[in-house]
C-alpha cells in the first residue's frame, strides 16, 4: 500500500506525528510511506528508515502552491491519505487527492472531505494521531502501539553537535543540561529568569554543563535579558534544524516548556523535566524518564495563547525557581541516580 501523511506544521507536531509510520510498517512492511509537510520541517524527518519521500508545500505559494502539490500527490497514485491537520488546506488535498481512502477525524467540522472517519482517541497527542491508523488495523488495541516519537540523525549533522561541544570544552562523560527557555506563545514560556536560576543550580549542585538552546527568532530573547553567560552555561550557536536535533540527542538531561525541543528529547529518550503552563500535561509523554511541574492552578490547563487573569500569567510567573528546585531534585535522584 502507498501511504501519504500530512502534518504541515508545527515542528513539535510533526516530531509528534513520526510513529506513525514505524507503526503503520509493523502491519504493512512493504508499505511505502510518504510526508507532506512544510519545507521548515523537513529535516525533522529526513533519515527515517519508515519513509520513502518527504513532499513539501510552501505556504507562500499560495494557490499555485496548493495545485501543484494536489497536482504531485494525485500523480503519486496512494492508496490511503491521512490528514492529521484536517484544516482547510488540509482537508482539500485529501479531497482532491485520488486516494482510495482519505482519513480524518470523524470529530472535524470538514468530514464530508473525507471517505473514512476516525473516532479520535483521546488521551496523548501520540494516541490521538494514531487512531487515523485504526481503520487499517485489524484488532486494533491501543496497548500494543508504541507512540513514542522517533528520529533519525545524520552523520554529518552530529559531526556538527559534536564541534559544538567541543568548542565549549564539554566532554562526553560530562554531564550534559539543554534547557530550552523560549516558546511563541506567553502562556507556555516559563520566565527566563526562572530558568537562569534553575541553570546555576544544575551547575552547582550537579556540576552540570548547561547549553541554553532556541529555534528561529528566539535568540535575542535570551541574549537580550542575559548578556553574559553565568559560568559553564553556553548559548547555542546558530545551527539548522537538523544540527539542533543532533545535539539535543548528546543531552543527558532536558529542561524546559512544552514546546518542540521537549519532543525531540523525548524521541531519543532523553530524560525531561517540563514546566508545564497553559497546555494539557498529557503532551509530555507518559513513561519514568518524562516528568513535568505545574503551579497547580483551577484554571490549568485553559490552552490558551493570552491569559484571562492577569498579563503576568501567574501560572508562569508564580510558579518560582524554588518551587521546581525540590522536584528537580527528586527527579534526578529517581531517574538518573545521581
């Protein structure tokens, strides 16, 4: 069968979405699977061993973008088409695919683009990606899934990680902190004054080597609030996608919000430690190695991008240093023994 998988964006969402097809070669080996996504993400799945092509669409194409995309995956002749997005965009290129089957989520206000419904398992982003895989299973049981996400680094991509750490003197048996500060959205980005207190105690207590790391834009947040980097606390170079993935994977531990370096640890089992503000805990994934902190509010978690009580954002700015300090700890202690 010839399968195509569509999630444009986000870069977490699409990392979320790279069991999908180890899980679909467990019932189909011959299968061959391909991704639409957009071109920023691409190297998010480059690699992987369950894909035959990446295809990607650039939202700044506008139409002729989208009828040259529609025009490609009708070419490509898939047997099944799943829309993991099932947004406007979305759900036309399914629609005008030529697939056999076009899955969607039976709970999308845009099913009659669709020729199969799925009921949407609630539980993890991972399980709820995964019931657009159901209608192809027979028997399907949850519990004999994996929906860990999974990638795949390039040599020379971990080359590149490996020159980084290097030129900060950190050596592999040390012990390795990427704390991720940033986030798009207010609601999810704990305060990086927080995080700074969080990085000298990982360094005095721990000995710990800390990379502060951002994605696209997000530099001058950090550089712009810490101008000098507190001993044996480096900011991460500039580097690509797939560099940045790389060197996530030579962390021993990571700290941060829920958002796609998070994901990217997780992948490669990576133990983290999550302050967790407006979105659901069931985004951090559910095994020993992946843990998160709250402050425990009524109103968490709302999902929202803006706060309706207060423009402090009190589940981020309440929620002190001192407060994750003792569950850090036990963290640590529990997981990595030290």
């Amino acid at each position: 069968m010839k399968f195509l998988l569509i999630q444009l964006y986000q870069t977490g969402d699409v990392v979320l979405t790279t069991h999908i097809p180890r899980e679909i070669k467990k019932i189909y080996p011959d299968a061959e699977i391909d991704f639409l996504t957009f071109p920023a993400n691409k190297p998010v799945l480059e690699n992987s061993p369950y894909l035959r092509n990446i295809l990607t669409i650039n939202r700044k194409d506008g139409f002729k973008g989208f009828l040259k995309t529609v025009y490609e995956v009708r070419k490509n002749k898939y047997d099944a088409v799943l829309d993991f997005m099932n947004n406007p965009r979305t759900a036309l290129i399914c629609f005008f695919s030529g697939a056999k089957q076009t899955v969607g989520y039976a709970t999308s206000r845009r099913k009659i683009f669709y020729n199969t419904l799925a009921d949407r398992i609630e539980g993890s982003p991972g399980e709820t990606k995964l019931s657009l895989a159901v209608p192809f299973i027979k028997g399907f049981k949850l519990e004999n899934h994996n929906t860990r996400p999974e990638l795949f680094t390039s040599e020379a991509a971990d080359n590149k990680a490996a020159e980084v750490l290097k030129s900060f003197g950190i050596k592999d048996d040390d012990f390795l902190v990427t704390v991720s500060p940033t986030h798009k959205r207010d609601t999810r980005r704990w305060k990086l004054k927080h995080f700074m207190e969080i990085t000298r105690f990982m360094t005095e207590e721990y000995g710990a080597k800390v990379i502060l790391t951002y994605g696209p834009g997000e530099k001058e947040y950090i550089v712009s609030n810490v101008p000098v980097m507190p001993e044996n606390v480096f900011l991460m170079p500039q580097l690509s996608l797939s560099e940045f993935t790389s060197l996530i994977k030579r962390a021993k531990l990571h700290i941060g919000n829920d958002s796609a370096p998070h994901h990217i640890a997780t992948s490669f089992r990576i133990p983290t430690f999550i302050i967790i503000g407006s979105s659901h805990t069931n985004w951090v994934f559910n095994s020993p190695e992946h843990t998160f902190i709250t402050k425990g509010m009524e109103c968490q978690p709302c999902g929202k991008s803006v706060c309706s009580i207060s423009g402090d954002i009190p589940c981020m700015e309440d929620l002190t240093a001192d407060d994750v300090k003792p569950a850090l700890k036990r963290f640590i202690n529990n997981v990595l023994h030290l």
